[in-house]
C-alpha cells in the first residue's frame, strides 16, 4: 500500500498499485531491497482507497495509474503509445501542509511543496466565516440582485464555460464543494498556478505588494483561493467588514467557478464587464478592475446586513 | 568490526558483542521546522534476539531538535523483512506510512500510534 494524498478532512488517499521496479531501486542507500529482485517492469495496477481520519476505508475504486499534475488534472500515462491522454478523475482534495503528497509534490521528485500554507488563525476565521454566511445566503435564495446583476448577465453573453449555467443555488453548491484558502505570501505552489508566470506565488505576490493583487484564485471544481493576511491592505480581507468579505468571496469564486481572470470565452471581457456606468451602460473596464468588482459586490449587489 | 550478513543487510558493532544494524532511513518533511528522519534500527546483544528500535530525528538547519520512539508493534513492524516509511504529514503533523507488507499506520509527532 503505498500513500499519496493527505487529505484535507485528515484522512489519505492510498494506492495497492506495485510500481515497477526500476534497476536503482534493487537496492538502497542502507542495502535494503525496495522492491524485489524479481519484481516486474511495469507497474501492476491495483485499487485506489480513500481512508478517513481514523484509517477506515471509507471508499475505493480501481487504480488508472493515473499522473496528478499541478493543475489537479488526471493523466494516462499511457506506456503503449507516445502520448498522455487526460482522465476525467475527480481531483483529491488534498491537505495542508508540505507533507500532503507523497514524495513531496505532485510530481514525484522528492521536493517538499508546501502548496497551501494555512492562514493565520484570524485571516482563517474571517475567511471561514465569510464563505459561510455567503454560502448560506445564496443557498437560501437570499440574493436576488446576485441573480439579476451577476449570474443572468453572465448566462445571457455566455462567458463562461459551464454548460449548467449559473444562478444562487449553483454558485452555492460550488461554494459547497470544498474550499481550500491558503496565504499566498508563503505559498511555493507555482506561480502558473495561478496564470502569474514563473517562480512561486510567494514570490509574486511580494513583487505585486501594494499593487491591488491581493488575492488570487485557481480554476477548478472546488474553491482554491489565496488571500494575503487580514488587515494588511485594503484589498484582502478586513478585520471588520463582514459583507466585503462576502463580495470578496463571490468575487474570487466567480474565478475558480469559470473564469480565468474573467477572459475565458470572450478575450478582454473581464468581471468588470458586469459594472454599469453612470448612465447604467455595462461593458465598460474603467481600470482598478479588482477593487472596484469587489466593492461594487459589496455594495450594489449584496444585501444590506 | 564490519561485516555483511546477507543482501543488503549491514551490520557494525560499536561494543564487542553489541551489533547494531541500521537497514533503513528515510526522510520527510516535518511541516516548516525541518526534516523529520526515521530510522529503524536493530540491536543485538551476543546471542539475543535482534530488538528492532525504530527512532523519529527531528533535525532543523541548526542540528537535531529531538528525538522520539516509535510505539509500533515490534513484532508486526519488525525492522527486516518489514521496514516502515512515512510518506505523508497531516496538518495536526502526525504522519502517515506504511510498512513493507503494506500496512498502513498514522502515527503522532510524539511516535504514539494514532491508528
């Protein structure tokens, strides 16, 4: 049985697949046999097992030998022909913390990655709170401007990817599905994680300090969001504005739900698209798109507390 | 004295009589401190049974930090032919491994058995 992921809820994800025995591994650095001498080849496929925080099998399905990329993003290695092709897996929901993958990182090399540093215990709690109560309000169909300002606009021009379409209920099972907010200013998850070039996200968002970038979002099944520490600037998480955070949440949840900096479908028509001028026409970027698509959240879209 | 018993297996003796074997390290991340390294050890004294000692070294970048026992069953994770290895660390930064046989265990940052 060889482990994998830790998991966010503390259990594991663990495999019964043999890898195959490569020549190197016959014998170790202290004269141990990794794997027997007469082992095989190629990896023998077995059984993927999720296992819960006390070690029971909670579910368990057959093992593709698939590859995790960094993206969440399944891969067949396929040994037979020249090319990988992806899998439709769902992505583990893995823990915090730099020993979350077995080996280190996602690819095996046996560097530690902390991918996801844990906020700190206020950002935490601000953050934990923000995503519920907002979860709780769309759940309860609560927010009927997020319908007629946010999600029908986006439905009616179609930019975005999910043919489902979007409304309060499915921006609440999303929000639903599992979050994962880490704190960006220690994070040595790539940067392309989050579509900011090379290095890590640590080194981007130094480099982006008192720039407007304070939180970013990766594209995916499940919130996956970095928030730079409570307090520290106007543009992340405030200690004392609840409904900011709400429209921070939706804000970034909109870009992990379906957009990619908000050009997914349409090039140049960003989340600022949604905010009218003036004259009430929408379409119109003015600049300081991410502030001004969080604060307008906070305040023409969300209810009143 | 140094002597080779058998494939892959090395044994020295430090005291006349005293053989330690040391068929196993590995190493894994302990969170942001530093490296945590399991070593499994077997210690025999003449003609006793080998007593496995399977040890945790938490080292950081100015030197080993501490060091605790690991409370596994002997006679289930014996060092050979059953050499155990944490793979993951979760968050509460008790580890997650598994042995040659592949048994799976988590076991606490103090070496207590968690499952």
């Amino acid at each position: 049985m060889t482990p994998l992921y830790a998991t966010a809820d503390g259990g594991a994800i663990v495999t019964s697949t043999q890898p195959p025995c490569q020549p190197t591994w016959v014998v170790a650095p202290f004269g141990t046999p990794a794997c027997p001498l007469s082992s095989q080849s190629q990896a023998q496929l077995g059984t993927l097992y999720t296992v819960d925080q006390n070690g029971n099998v909670t579910s368990q399905t057959p093992d593709p030998g698939a590859i995790l990329s960094w993206s969440d993003q399944s891969y067949d290695p396929a040994p037979s022909v020249p090319t990988i092709s992806a899998l439709a897996l769902p992505a583990p929901d893995w823990g915090y913390g730099a020993g979350a993958f077995g080996f280190g990182s996602p690819d095996k090399v046996s560097v530690w990655v902390d991918r996801c540093p844990a906020l700190d215990i206020v950002t935490f709690n601000l953050a934990e709170k923000a995503v519920t109560d907002l979860s709780n309000l769309l759940a309860a169909r609560a927010c009927p401007l997020c319908d007629s300002k946010v999600f029908a606009p986006l439905n009616a021009q179609k930019i975005h990817p999910r043919p489902e379409g979007l409304d309060q209920t499915v921006f609440a099972s999303y929000l639903g599905a599992g979050h994962r907010f880490c704190d960006p200013t220690m994070s040595k998850e790539p940067a392309a994680t989050i579509g900011a070039g090379s290095g890590t996200i640590a080194d981007y968002f130094a480099s982006k300090a008192g720039a407007d970038e304070d939180a970013r979002t990766v594209l995916g099944t499940r919130m996956w969001s970095y928030f730079r520490p409570a307090g520290t600037t106007d543009t992340t998480i405030r200690l004392d504005a609840p409904r900011h955070n709400e429209a921070m949440i939706l804000h970034e949840g909109l870009h992990g739900w379906g957009f990619i900096d908000g050009r997914l479908l349409y090039p140049n028509i960003g989340l600022c698209w949604l905010i009218p001028d003036e004259n009430g026409a929408v379409g119109l970027c003015l600049g300081g798109e991410t502030v001004r698509i969080t604060n307008w959240i906070d305040q023409e879209v969300l209810p009143a507390p | 004295m140094r002597n080779f018993s058998g494939p892959g297996t090395c044994n020295f003796s430090i005291e006349p009589g005293i053989y330690y074997n040391v068929p196993w390290l590995t190493a894994i991340t302990n969170g942001d401190s530093g490296a945590a390294i399991l070593s499994q050890l077997d210690i025999s004294t003449g003609g006793q049974t080998p007593q496995p000692l399977n040890q945790i070294s938490y080292v950081s970048q100015d030197g080993l930090d501490s060091q605790v026992t690991l409370a596994i069953d002997p006679a289930v994770n014996n060092w050979w032919p059953n050499p155990v290895s944490l793979s993951l660390q979760r968050e509460d930064g008790s580890y997650i491994g598994a042995d040659k046989e592949g048994n799976l265990f988590a076991i606490g940052a103090d070496g207590g058995v968690v499952w």
